[in-house]
C-alpha cells in the first residue's frame, strides 16, 4: 500500500502537469522527489521482506551421504 500511493500521487501530478495547471514551483518538485523517494524507499523493503520470507520458507535441501548400513538395519530391526 506505502509503495502504491506514492505511485498514485505521482501519476496524478504528472496528469496534472501534462494539463500545466497551476504551474510547478520549487516546493512541488522538493514535494515530488519526496514522494519518489519515499516510493522507492518502501520497494526495497517489500524487497527485502519477500528475499527474508523466501529464505525463511526454503526447505533445506536432501544431502547425500554415505551411510553405515549395520547401525540402520540395526536401528530397523531393534525398533519393534
């Protein structure tokens, strides 16, 4: 939602500058690239969120290995 509103209001004030209605001063533009920043600012932490959640739910990976055989079948057998 942050990372959308701040796309809304820039879209907005493009249209708006596209009309030239009232032109632009020096506290519209200090205004835009707040917003801009502020909108990329929230794309790198819902970047980093999804990178966190991704690392989290990964499931490690099956590694092969060589096995003694005697102690599984003797952890099989003795198991009943």
């Amino acid at each position: 939602m942050y990372v959308t509103l701040g796309l809304e209001l820039i879209a907005r004030e493009l249209q708006r500058l596209r009309s030239r209605q009232p032109p632009a001063t020096d506290e519209d533009w200090e205004r835009r690239a707040r917003v801009c920043a502020d909108a990329l600012e929230g794309t790198e932490r819902v970047r980093t969120i999804v990178r966190d959640l991704n690392t989290f739910s990964r499931v490690d990976e099956e590694r092969a290995a060589p096995v003694e055989l005697e102690k599984v079948i003797e952890s099989s057998i003795t198991w009943r």
